[in-house]
C-alpha cells in the first residue's frame, strides 16, 4: 500500500512540476491582493518539456530521467549583467533547488536541513554576483547584516525592512502583510528600493529556509562587517562554471514555493 | 497558459475603489496620535474593518475562472464548481489547463469555481446563476452552511434537468439530493430502500457518513465492474468520480474531468475518451514532505526518520520532544500543503521530531490512535499533539461526536491544541477584521474542537485570495509551534525542576483587594496547592506555615496602600531589560507614553510585585491601569496594556522562565486586553502577553463563558472550581419573628386572637420594610377572616422567598470538597427540577401529588399569597429538606464528610424499607409518596452526590503541569445541569449554533408571556412597545438560549433547525398564533455574548429586520412602528432603522460604569449614562456581517427612547444582582428615562429562572430580596468574614455594587442603606472586626456609605455621617502607620 502511494504521490508531484507552471506562477511568494501578472519572459519554459527529474528513490518507476539540473552560474551572470533582477531572482532560487540536491530538484523546493548541503563556496558566489551587481545592496550576505542587526534577528522586522511585507492601510492597529508576488515587488535598482529586497526567499513555508540560509557557514561573520574572501568566490566560479544552462533552464518552472 | 492565466485573473478595477470609498465606521482603538482633536467626540474618525460589500470575504470567482482560447473546433464543455476546501481550485485549476494545452485534445473546457462563502454576495450569487445557464458539469463538495446550501440548491435545482452532470460530494442532504449522473440520481435521498441510498439515510449518525462513504468507495467499484447494467455503469462512474475526487491530484481531476465529459456531455458522444483509473492514496497515514513514502506504520515511519541525513544529532537522539501533526489528506492530495511543511520545519528547526498523520475521512479518533499510541505499553508516542486540521476531531463540518473525540484523546493523554488555518477569509481579510477569524469557522473550528478539550486556536494558515493556496503566517507558525513543544516539556520535566508562576488579580487595584476571584479563597486556595505540589515533589521552598503567612509575605505590608511600591517588589526591570524583553513595547507607548511610565513603577525601574518559594513565583497581576481615568473609561473603546502589564509578563516568560503560569480564579485582565475577538494575530495583545507560556487558569465552574474567552484569547487550559457549597439564606431578626408570629397565627386564628396577631404581622412586616412588597393594610382596620389569611398568606409567601434563597456561603478553598451537609441545600435545589428526558420526577412534584395537588399549581397559589397554599408549600419544602438530610446522613462518616457514597448506595438501594429518605417520610403526612418515582430520583441524587463531593480540582491542576490531557467538561449551573460535576474540568461553552434549543424556547415563552403581563398590570393595561433587555454568554450557556429565545417571542419569530440540528433560520410566528402584537426590542449583548455567539447576533438582527419588514399594521406590530418612524426621522431605509442589536465595539467589554463605580470616579449620573451610550452603541449588520461591529449611536437612542421596560435574567441561583458589577453595569433604566420624550420612567424587570418556581420580579423587589438575603442577612456575612481579609472585602463590594444599582436605576431603597450602617457601622463589636480583618476593604466600606449619602442616594441622620466620616480618618490614619 505504502509504495503504491509512494508511485502515485510521486507522479503528481512530477505532474506538478512539469504542467502547473501557470498555476505555480500564479502562487504568490509573498501571497496578497491579485495583480496582474507581468508578462515576464518565464512563459518562454515550455511546457512540453520532457521529463526532466531523476526519481526521488529508486523505487519510483523510471521515465527517462536525464541528468542533473545544471548548477551554472552563467545564466545567474548574465541576467544580473542585464540588470535584470526579475530573471536573475528566478535563477537564484532555480539554483538554490539545484544547489540542495536531487530530492530538494524532486520536491520543487528547499527543506531547511538541506541548506548544509549547499557548498559554502557556491552559495557564496552566487552572493557575489548579487553584490557585484546591485552596488553591494542585494544579496543574501546583505540580507544577513539587516537581519541580524536592523532586525535583531526578528523575521517580520527583516521582512518589513527589505519591503517583503507592505502595511495595510485599512487596519485599525499597525500590521504588515506579505507582498504578493511578483506585482508588488520592486524589479530594479533604485534609490528607495530597499536594501537587501532580492533575492527573494519566499515565506509560503515560513520562515526556516531563510534561516538557515543567512546562517550558512558561507556568511558567517557577515554581520561582522567581514570583508568576504574573493580567493574563495573564485574557486566558487570555478567548480561550478560551465554546464548546460539550456536543460537547467528547461528543467525549472518558475516555482517560487520553496 | 501564461495568457490563459494573466488573462482571467485581472482583479476587477472595482476593487481599489471600494477600498477607498466604501464605510469608515469603526475607529481605531488606539488614540491616533496624528489627529488630536479625535478626543472630542463629534470628530472622532470611525474606520471600517471591512471593505467592499460589507461581507467576510471579498473574493470572486472571476480568479477562479478559466476560458480557453477562442479559436478552436472543438466543443466546449463548461464546469462550474462550489467547494468549501479551497485546496482544489489550484489543482483542478491545474487540470483543466493541461487539458486546454493537450494537442490531442478533443474538448475546450472553460471552468469557473466559487467558495461556499463568496455566495454570500448578491452579486456573486447572480453571476453563478448565470453560469450555471450554460454550464455542462456541475460540482459541489462539503456545503454544510445551511444559508449558503439553500442558495446552492436553488441555483443549481432549476438547471439540474439541462445540465449533462450534477456531482455533489459529501454535503448537506439537501444538495446531495441534486446528484444527477445518467440514470443514477439522488433525489430520493432519504426515502429510498436501496442498500446504497442507506448509507446516505445514515448520514444522522455524523462522521460516520463520510466513513462509510469512504469504505463503499474503496470496496464497491470491484463489484459494479461485473455489474452489466447501465445503472450500475453510472452508479459506478459516481463512485469513480468520488475516488477521484478524493484523490485530488491534478492528474487524477484529469481524468475525472475527462470521464464524466466524454461520459456524458452529448457533444462528446461517439468520441472515445480515454481515461486512467483514479490513482488511490492512503486514506490515513504518516506523511512527511523529504520521506519517499507515505507510512502506514509509525516504526517504519521512526526508521525512516532515524536515516535522515540532514538532521543532526540533536533531533535524533531519544531525547528530543517529539510533537503529532493531525493534518488534512485533501492538503496533502492537492498539493496545498506548504502551511503544513512550515509547521514541520519550525518544529524540526526547534528540536522537535513530528509524527504528522493524516486522514482522508472526518474520524481522526482512529488514526490518532493508531499513530500516537504505542500498541504495546499503551503510552502516548508524542509529548503533545497539535491538529492542523482546525476542525474536530471527529465530524469535520458535518456532525461531530465528541464523546468518541474525548475517549481517544483520554487514552493519548498529551496535551491536544488545534490550530486553524484561514478558510472563508484571505489573510489581508483577517488582519483587517477586528473580528478575526470568520464567525462560521469560529462555531465550526474554534467551538466545537473546544467540547473535544482542544486548546489554542491559533491561526497559523493564511489563504492566498487568487490561488486559494494556503501558506504560513511566519509569527503564528512559531508562536504554535513553541507552544505546543513547551506543552509537550512539561511532560519531558521532571517535577523539582518545573518553575510554576502563580498569578492573582487585584480588582479593583487596591490593596484590599489583591487575589480577588470569584466565590475562590485564592491564598488558602494557593497555600492548599502548594502545600500538596510540594509533597509531590516540586521545589516550594521557603513556603510559610500558614496561609496568613503567606499573604503576610506577599503583600508585605498589609497596611500600605497599594500604589506605593509596598507590595513585595520580586524583580525590578530596568527600562532597557523591559525593552530588549518586550518587543511590543513601543506599540504601547501611543497610550502611555515611554516607559517606565507610573503604573507598576518606582520612576526608574518597572515593579514586578509577588514573592518567590523555590520554583514556584506567585505574582500580582497588574490591573488595567485606567480604572481610575474617568478620561480614559468614557472615550476609549479599550486601551492597550500600559508598560508594567507587559513587564510582568516578560518577567514570568523570560526572566523568571516559568514553565506554566497558573491564573488562579476568575478572572483577570490579560484575556480582555484589545485585539481581535477569535484568532489573534500577532499585534493582538493577549496573544503578545501571554508569550509561549502554557497557561492554566483555573475558573468557577459556573463562568463557563468568561472561561471560554480565556481559553481563545489567552490560550488557557481553564480548570473548574465549585462555587461554594449554597445554603438556605434562613431567617433573622424581625424576619424571623414574622415567622414565628405566622406560625401562631396558623394555629391561633379561629380562636378570637386572629386579629389582635394579624395586627402584630402588620406591623412587624412595616418594621421589616416589607409594604413595598406586600400591599399591607392599616394596622388598625377592620378586616374580614378571609382577607386576614390574604394578608398573612402573601407576608409568609414573602418571608418564604427570602428563606429558601440559596446562597453560597462563604468562599471555596481548592482540595476542600464541600462536607456531606453542605451539599445538601444543592441537592435539595436539585431534586426540585423535573426531568422528563430523564424520567424524573422532581421531589416536591412527587410530594404534592400524594396530596392530590400538582406543583405547579401550589406555586401559583403561593405567589397569589393564599395561605394554605403557601402553608403547603412550605410543608413541601420542608419535607424536601428533611429527606435528602437524612439520605445524605447515611452517606457520612463521622467527621461529616461524605465517604464512599457508591458502596453505602447500593446497600442502601437494596432495602426498601431501610431508604433513609422512605424512613423519614413515614413520619410526615406525605408518607404514601410514590416509593418507586422517589428510588429514581434518588439513584440521581446520590450520583450528583458523589460528584459534588468528588474532588479534582487540584488532580487536574497536577495533571496539566504533568502535560497531561484535562478531560473537558461543560460549565455552567450545577443545579440545572449536574454534568458540570465533578468540577476540575477543563471547561468549555457550548456549539453556538445549538441554541436556542426546543426546551429553551418553552421557557422563554412562559417568561415573556410572564412579563407582559407583569408589565400590563404596572402600565395601565397597555401592552409595552418596546423591552431593552441584555443578553449575557454565560446565562445563555447555562440555559441553552434561554433569553435568546426570548428576544424571539418577544418579536414573535420562532428559530428553525437544519438537518443537524443548528439554528441558522428564523421564521414569523403569525399574529393569529401569537394573539398579541409584535414588541419591539433594544438588545445590548455583552462583548463576552458577541464574542461567543455572533452567529446569534446574526440571526437576531435578521430576525429584526425581517418583522420590521412584514406587511402587518403597525399597531400590532411595534418593530415596524418603530422603524417606520426612525426611517423617516433618520432618512435611512427600513432595515437600516431596525437595528436592535447592540453591544461593545469588538475587543472591548462592558460600558466600564462598573469601572467607575468602584473605583468612585464619576461626577454624576449623566456620565455614567454616557459612558453607556458611547460603548455600547455598536450595531451588528446581518447585511455587511464582515464589517463587525459598527456605532449607531443615533439608532440605539431613538430605539431607546421608545423603551417602556428594562429586563435582564438571573442565570443562576448563586449570582444575583449585587454579587457583581456587570448587572447594574449593563443596566439602562435611567438612560432610558433620559432618553424618553415624556421623561417616564420605564419599569424594570428582572427575570430569575433559577429556581422551578420562575418569577418575573421588579428590579427594586430583586434588589430588595438581594440585600435581605446577602448583605443584611447574618448567616451572609458571617459565612463571608469567616474567610477573613477576603470576606471583608466581599462585603464591601456588595455595599459599592448597591450603590451601583442606585446610579444607573435609582431603585435601592433607603433603608437598605440605612439597616446596612446599622449592621456594620453601628455595631461597634462587628465594627472593629471588619476594619482589623481588612483596613483598606474597610476603608472603602466607609468611604460607600459616604458616597451613597453624598451622592443623595441614602438620607440618614447628620450623627451617622459625622460618625462615618470621623471612622474614614480613623482608619486612614491607621493604614497610614499614624498611631494617636
């Protein structure tokens, strides 16, 4: 009974992932009031991608299961070069699932305890390239500081803090409730977009995920005001440099429930 | 599908309009520092918690609407869907666009769903009325609303013929019938014999319908696969539809969609449609989002989890805590399950491991058992359990059975909270509703997992307004899951190293008044836990001998006033520690400024008071702080807690780091501190407050509605205690003589004395100010035989009322059972009520009927004031007294305490002869009384005896801090209702929705019918148009809708039951039947009744306008009369103008005149009456029921002014009108007078059903019998002062709550003032008593007498005020330390 659960479950959530895009779209990270949703070019995943997942255990009955899904930096580059926080926010959680292992890719969403499995120096270069292209103003070492010093460690002070949660005007006392997502963020690098907004990590699952990303070894003593260690980002770059952007790109719907 | 979905989720434009122009009623509760003149009333902003329609949730379908594209050949087939779980609309959303995308597709399918709860709106409604014209497919699942079926069924009944599929899964009966699928229909649901429509007729047994229904989908399509038929092939696919259903994936909605399309959509025939079989889950099991399975077996689940890679050691060692889930399988099935993998996270994150279990049915009692429990050694797997499911625990939606729910959780024995995930609301419609949590889910996820014992309604879910998706609201989350791992430590701790905090209250703050409940001894109470904590091993040490010693120690200085930090400083908390500890401290400061502040504060330092013995802390609790603003208690709707509040509880959670707090008694302030009524969020206060402590209150057992607000604002575990044991309040002083002059004449009057005698009675009763009551004729007059036995009938009828008044004597000790004899004045109130559901007959029924009399007529004869009848009744009660002494007798050991009573029954039971009760009735003249009828009762009364006695009010205290289950139990009267017995239960309300019930409309009418009359006697024959009358929580608990069901007959309306038996439809009582016109009503419903029954708010305001609306002439219909008039006055419509119903703007309690009194803070009477007009002016609208609670002053006045009688009810035999502030509190008599063109005065009227013979008295009758019994009486306050410093202080506060009476009726008569001076002033002896028992009580005693005479409420003799005037230095001087 109990493995044939496994085999359905498992097709579904294949399902899922592969034939909900829109519906996934249509989640809202920071879940609110309906906006329209921006054409952004994530439509251009395709739907008819084949299956793209290896199976979660090896019980489950095997498609074709292809490789892993790219864990590339290119793409992430390119998007930020393009100063297109929008996409670039995508493929940072893209590789974060990418980043956590196969069940993390399965699932379509990181589990806390998997952050450990995320290589310091990844994670890190992929902080880098947030810095490095938003004037040191976006990126999870960023968001650390805020957090641990602005927000005392506080979530809903963080969130308030990075403009993830907006405040209700109708409210008889003072509340916040989370932007939704994708209308009510802010996609560019202005004056007032706040510090640390992107990237994204969504609170649909609460709140653990983002703790133990900011405390990844990778930015311990960021809120220390430590200068990181570009030797380090370097070998980053390195270890996960090339690979097939074009599969890890086909592989992930814009899935923002993680 | 980007375009499918950008396309149709365009938010109407409507919408951000509304949000800006639509109702600014309610204002904010905080003072808006940005808008200073809001102080003066007339600019007061008032904003609106609800936007838009005025309904719940502003949701449409339109984002759950899917159009496929244009261009197409193919057939359209259309789907419109009506579900209550929003969980499906992603994943059906979802397979209806893989449908749309397939290239081999051989159908466009456009879909439009609808939440049970959007139908609601007129305009949601016609567009699904719309859809459904053209609609292929109809598809509705758990519609239990009734409201909301009608509209379903009506809907859908007129397309029901055209459409090609109607499919209803679990619902109401009346939308199950609507089931069309080929040849198979439903619509002889209920009638048919066939063995399928049997399981359906089963559906009266509750959750066992959704059960059985699962079991045929599991065991029938294997034998309707060999069924040739083409109505088993349809009866088959419905079982199929159902399976699919159930399995909820996208893929399996698939190729349900599929199936009953090329099935039977007729576009479709002759196309092969080809579909996979629904692919089945478990139906229960274990779940957890990183396992590879779903587990049947909780080891095989615990291997699993020992494999994990990515846990630490920490979370795999045995020691870790480990918490179950109970989650919905529909969640997990449709992919809608990140609020569950966000509980799961948080409680890994913390140390926790999760059992997380789920079912598909509405019966978790099975899985619960199956999964928690160890098979084995039958101990529990988990330390606490915490349902996520929101709903009971047997029955879901439909019928529960929370006897089953009870006997699983009993065997389990953790702690058992049940969360609840937003449902009819989106999460920005929550945060905006100062309601909170959507009525309808209140009664259904919040009142009814209350009757299982479940704790802690905490919202932990919101709803995503486009998706429908679940997600976690982060702070809720964390706030549930550290609260259910510190439940679940309790049982982990081993009991010396538990830390208890101890909290009393002080109302009002004086120090006379530190650990005030009610009925409760709270230091000998506290002493008496402590001391038996301590012998089972936890750390009190340091605790002093005696209780005296300990309220010595706590209050440190008796003698010292309380604001002056002389109370016992534990802890001081520096303005930086409070800050850092607190993080909501800056939302106070809006109302008090930066702390310190000067409540609870040296200047410097924040003051938390108590004293520490070991690990156990016992604390003041801080008070209000705005007792004594007059300010503050007229304008604010309710202020936040002030810093020293929030001090002491950041003192208990993080400096002291209790790991429970137990409030002792009824009732404090932290569970009436603003916020929203149900479902806090995080910037509610209570909820801030509290912090994560796991709280225990312990409550009197007949305050089951104030329990019920601690439990869901505060998140206690209410405890009951027994109200003291009640006595007969007897006879005294010239009472007494009466009695025994009474008895004289009885036996003397045929002898030529009678007269002489009567002439003494006539006097004495003068004497006894009794000529208010009794229309006395002149001492001297000639008066004939028969109206000399009237007179003396209705003097004894009088004297009789006073001496069988019950009255709690004295205060409960907790650990201190009442002795046998102190039971028996309850049993005998017990034994005098009919239960005919029972079969048993009352004893004074049984009495008077060997006589030849039927009750009920010898208590009419007896109010009428004729002798012999009231001689009889006297007889009767007598004889009553005597049985049940003499059976209790037989139970007692020689110390007076009941022992053993089963074993001494059952010898009893077993001779007939040797009944005691058969014994002592041979000796009177009812010795023929029926032996069998008295057997019956007696068996009852000896088992109510055993549960008087039972003692479990300090096993269950020990068993929650064990991180036990406290078994739940109803509160209430434990005369009316002795399942309330024993006490030392976790007390609950009741389903708000049951009420009122069948039996309560019967007594409601005889009442109403009892003052209509009462009040056409007083005012000339004329009917009243209007009765403004209160509606309070507790007494409609205790009476099931009693006074509910009043307001009804008084508009002449009668409640309608569904198929479950909930109230949710009112309708007209023709005039013919009624015989009288329609009385119009003004209710003003306390806050603790709008929080518990909104519902009921609901149907009463529908009810209002509905008559208001009848087409009637408007002499004998006076809500229309009425209305008509406002309407035209107020140029408003009709429904606008019936608003009745009225009570405090939401999270605010009372007009706080009670608050004023007390505390002496008022300048006259017209404040008073303003501060009743500015609280308790908000109207509840059944046409914008979203909106919450909205202000109407200009409504409630006009509704006022046309009052001819005030009306309250007695709820119980132990609590009458000067017991508590809240009766004068709510009290509208001289407003009314105020209010009134003609400046009559209206009458008032109090109602007390307590007893088997109701009355409807005047209000000055009750407060006259109230201070003969109470505060005059001295078996009353002797009872009181043997308690000592608190019995003083009960006294006092009858003195000030009769003041109270005095302020807001007018109608204490002077004598009651002038006997009580003589009674305490005047005594020298009781005199010194009172002031050495307790000065500052004392104190305050005297400074009442003063006010009563300043006030011009008592006129005395110049010498009485000089004595009392000189008596208030004196004691002043003495509390001072200033020795003369």
């Amino acid at each position: 009974m109990a493995t044939n659960s496994l085999h359905s479950l498992h097709r579904h959530l294949t399902n899922l992932l592969h034939h909900s895009d829109s519906t996934a779209t249509a989640i809202p990270l920071f879940s609110s009031t309906s906006f329209p949703k921006p054409t952004a070019a994530t439509s251009s995943l395709s739907l008819s991608t084949t299956t793209a997942f290896s199976s979660i255990t090896s019980t489950t009955p095997s498609t074709s299961q292809p490789a892993a899904p790219s864990t590339s930096l290119d793409l992430l580059r390119r998007h930020l070069e393009a100063r297109d926080y929008r996409q670039a926010d995508d493929e940072t959680r893209r590789l974060l699932i990418a980043l956590a292992g196969e069940p993390a890719v399965a699932r379509g969403y990181v589990f806390f305890s998997e952050v450990q499995f995320i290589p310091t120096p990844d994670i890190r270069a992929v902080d880098e390239l947030w810095k490095e292209h938003s004037e040191g103003r976006f990126g999870y070492s960023v968001q650390k500081k805020i957090w641990k010093k602005k927000a005392k460690m506080d979530f809903t002070n963080f969130f308030i803090k990075v403009g993830w949660m907006k405040k209700l005007q109708d409210s008889e006392v003072e509340q916040y409730n989370y932007r939704a997502f994708p209308g009510e963020f802010i996609w560019e690098l202005n004056e007032d977009t706040p510090e640390g907004h992107l990237p994204l990590t969504n609170a649909l699952r609460g709140t653990q995920l983002l703790n133990s990303v900011l405390n990844h070894p990778a930015f311990e003593g960021d809120a220390d005001g430590d200068e990181s260690d570009d030797d380090l980002v370097e070998q980053g770059r390195k270890r996960i440099g090339g690979g097939d952007e074009e599969s890890g790109n086909k592989v992930f719907k814009t899935d923002y429930s993680f | 599908m980007a375009s499918l979905l950008s396309s149709s989720f365009i938010t109407p434009p409507a919408k951000s309009d509304q949000l800006s122009q639509k109702h600014y009623f309610l204002h904010s509760f905080l003072h808006k520092k940005t808008n200073p003149s809001s102080t003066s009333k007339s600019a007061l902003k008032f904003k609106c918690s609800a936007i838009g329609n005025g309904l719940f949730t502003q949701t449409t379908q339109e984002v759950r609407r899917i159009v496929p594209e244009e261009n197409s050949n193919l057939p359209t087939v259309k789907i419109v869907y009506v579900v209550l779980e929003a969980q499906y609309q992603s994943s059906l959303s979802a397979a209806v666009q893989s449908l749309n995308r397939d290239p081999s597709k051989f159908a466009s399918f456009e879909v439009v769903g609808y939440l049970v709860e959007e139908l609601r709106d007129p305009d949601n409604y016609e567009a699904f009325c719309k859809d459904l014209e053209d609609a292929n497919i109809f598809i509705g699942s758990l519609i239990f609303v009734e409201e909301l079926a009608l509209k379903v069924k009506a809907a859908v009944e007129k397309e029901r013929e055209r459409m090609d599929a109607v499919l209803v899964f679990p619902s109401m009966p009346e939308v199950m019938r609507l089931n069309k699928l080929g040849s198979f229909s439903m619509s002889q649901l209920g009638q048919s014999k066939s063995p399928f429509f049997q399981l359906f007729k089963r559906k009266k047994q509750g959750a066992g319908f959704a059960d059985s229904m699962l079991k045929l989908v599991r065991t029938l399509p294997k034998v309707l696969k060999y069924l040739p038929s083409d109505k088993a092939q349809d009866a088959r696919l419905y079982i199929l539809s159902l399976q699919f259903w159930l399995g909820g994936s996208p893929d399996n909605l698939q190729n349900f969609v599929k199936m009953i399309s090329g099935s039977y959509v007729p576009a479709l025939k002759g196309t092969k449609v080809e579909y996979s079989d629904p692919v089945l889950f478990l139906d229960t099991g274990i779940w957890h989002p990183l396992a590879p399975c779903m587990y049947d077996d909780v080891k095989e689940y615990l291997n699993w989890y020992d494999t994990r890679r990515d846990t630490n050691e920490k979370l795999k060692s045995g020691n870790a805590p480990i918490v179950g889930l109970v989650l919905q399988r529909s969640h997990i099935v449709t992919g809608d399950e990140g609020h569950y993998v966000a509980v799961i996270m948080e409680m890994e994150a913390r140390g926790a491991k999760v059992i997380p279990i789920f079912a598909g049915g509405l019966d978790f009692s099975g899985p619960v058992e199956k999964y928690f429990v160890d098979p084995f050694t039958k101990k529990p797997m988990v330390n606490s359990v915490v349902s996520l499911t929101g709903f009971a625990l047997v029955g879901g939606p439909a019928r529960q059975d929370h006897p089953r729910a009870v006997e699983a959780l009993m065997k389990l024995d953790v702690p058992y909270m049940v969360a609840v995930p937003l449902v009819f609301q989106t999460t920005e419609e929550w945060l905006n509703s100062t309601l909170g949590l959507h009525p309808i889910q209140v009664a259904l996820q919040v009142a009814l997992p209350e009757l299982d014992g479940g704790m802690e309604p905490i919202v932990f879910a919101g709803r995503d307004p486009r998706t429908g998706k679940s997600h976690a609201l982060h702070k809720r989350v964390e706030q549930l899951c550290i609260r259910a791992i510190r439940w679940g430590e309790l049982k982990r701790k081993s009991k010396a190293e538990k830390k208890l905090a101890i909290t009393v209250f002080s109302f009002p703050p004086d120090k006379g008044n530190v650990g005030t409940a009610a009925y409760l001894n709270v230091f000998s109470s506290i002493f008496s836990v402590l001391s038996d904590l301590k012998k089972d091993g936890y750390n009190v040490e340091g605790l002093p001998e005696t209780s005296e010693a300990l309220i010595e120690e706590i209050l440190h200085d008796k003698e010292a006033q309380f604001s002056s930090p002389n109370l016992n400083v534990v802890y001081k908390m520096g303005v930086r520690e409070y800050q850092e500890l607190t993080p909501y401290a800056t939302a106070l400061e809006e109302n008090w400024g930066k702390p310190p502040g000067n409540l609870n504060s040296d200047g410097e330092n924040l003051l938390v008071y108590g004293k520490q013995y070991g690990n156990v802390f016992i604390g003041v609790q801080p008070t209000f702080g705005y007792e004594g603003d007059p300010m503050r208690l007229l304008f604010s709707k309710s202020a936040s807690p002030h810093h020293g509040f929030a001090a002491y509880y950041s003192f208990v959670e993080k400096v002291f780091k209790a790991d429970a707090v137990l409030h002792f008694g009824t009732h404090g302030s932290l569970e009436f501190m603003p916020g929203k009524q149900v479902g806090m969020s995080d910037a509610c206060f209570p909820d801030s407050l509290i912090g994560n402590i796991p709280n225990i209150y312990y409550y009197a057992a007949n305050n089951p509605s104030e329990a019920t607000i601690a439990k869901r604002r505060s998140y206690a575990n209410t405890i009951s205690y027994l109200t003291p044991p009640a006595e007969n309040a007897g006879l005294y002083k010239g009472l007494k003589q009466l009695g025994e002059l009474i008895s004289s004449y009885q036996s003397l009057k045929d002898t030529g004395r009678g007269p002489q005698i009567v002439s003494t009675i006539i006097s004495t009763a003068r004497q006894c100010n009794l000529d208010k009551d009794v229309d006395l004729p002149d001492e001297a007059a000639e008066i004939s035989a028969n109206e000399r036995d009237l007179v003396v009938g209705k003097v004894y009828s009088k004297i009789m009322e006073i001496e069988s008044r019950l009255l709690p004597c004295g205060l409960h000790v907790v650990g201190e059972p009442p002795s046998a004899m102190e039971a028996v004045a309850t049993l005998v109130n017990i034994a005098a009520l009919d239960r005919p559901e029972e079969g048993i007959t009352s004893l004074p029924s049984i009495l008077a009927q060997t006589v030849g009399r039927e009750m009920e007529d010898v208590y009419r004869g007896s109010d009428k004031g004729i002798l012999k009848d009231v001689e009889l009744l006297r007889q009767i009660t007598d004889t009553s007294r005597g049985a049940v002494s003499a059976f209790v007798e037989r139970t007692t050991n020689s110390k007076g305490q009941v022992v053993d009573v089963s074993n001494k029954l059952s010898s009893i039971l077993g001779f007939g002869i040797n009944e005691p009760w058969i014994q002592y009735l041979s000796n009177t003249k009812f010795y023929r009384a029926d032996r069998e009828k008295l057997r019956i009762l007696f068996q009852f009364l000896g088992d109510c005896l055993k549960l008087v006695v039972a003692d479990n009010e300090l096993g269950s205290l020990k068993q929650a801090l064990e991180g036990k289950f406290v078994e739940p139990g109803p509160g209430g009267d434990p005369i009316r209702n002795p399942k309330v017995l024993p006490t030392g239960k976790n007390i609950h309300a009741l389903d708000p929705q049951s009420i009122p019930t069948e039996a309560a409309m019967q007594s409601a009418k005889v009442v109403v019918e009892r003052l209509i009359e009462r009040q056409k006697i007083d005012n000339g024959g004329n009917y009243p148009e209007t009765v403004a009358l209160v509606l309070w929580g507790t007494d409609n608990i205790k009476t099931y809708g009693e006074s509910l069901g009043q307001v009804l007959w008084m508009i002449g309306v009668r409640p309608v039951a569904d198929t479950f038996g909930r109230v949710n439809r009112v309708e007209p009582v023709s005039l013919e039947e009624l015989g009288r016109p329609r009385i119009d009503v003004v209710v003003n419903c306390s806050g603790v009744f709008r929080d518990l029954f909104i519902n009921q708010m609901n149907l009463l305001d529908r009810a209002v306008k509905m008559v208001a609306e009848l087409d009637e002439p408007v002499e004998m219909n006076y809500v229309r009369k009425h209305a008509l008039e406002q309407s035209k006055t107020l140029g408003i419509d009709i429904r606008e103008a019936a608003t009745r119903i009225f009570s405090n703007a939401s999270g605010s309690y009372s007009s706080n005149i009670n608050l004023a009194v007390e505390n002496s803070t008022w300048n006259d009477e017209k404040q008073l009456q303003d501060m009743y007009l500015s609280r308790k002016s908000f109207a509840f609208d059944s046409d914008a029921p979203g909106a919450g609670m909205m202000e109407k002053k200009k409504v409630f006045e006009m509704a006022l002014s046309t009052a001819d009688a005030t009306f309250q009810n007695l709820d119980s035999s132990e609590i009458s009108l000067t017991d508590v502030s809240h009766y004068f509190d709510s009290d509208p008599t001289n407003l009314v007078q105020s209010l009134r063109k003609d400046g009559k005065k209206p009458s008032a009227y109090i109602a007390d059903t307590t007893t088997a013979n109701a009355q409807v008295r005047t209000l000055s009758e009750t407060v006259r019998l109230d201070a003969r019994t109470k505060l005059l009486n001295p078996k009353w306050y002797e009872g009181m002062m043997s308690s000592g410093y608190e019995g003083v202080r009960e006294i006092e506060k009858r003195l000030t709550n009769t003041v109270g009476w005095s302020a807001t009726s007018g109608q204490v008569d002077n004598w009651v003032y002038e006997e009580a001076n003589t009674t305490f002033i005047q005594d020298e002896e009781m005199m010194n008593r009172l002031m050495n028992m307790n000065p500052n009580s004392f104190r305050k005693l005297v400074q009442t007498f003063l006010e009563a005479n300043g006030r011009g409420y008592w006129e005395t003799t110049e010498e009485n005020i000089e004595k009392l005037k000189q008596l208030y230095s004196e004691v002043e001087d003495k509390i001072e330390g200033v020795d003369r």
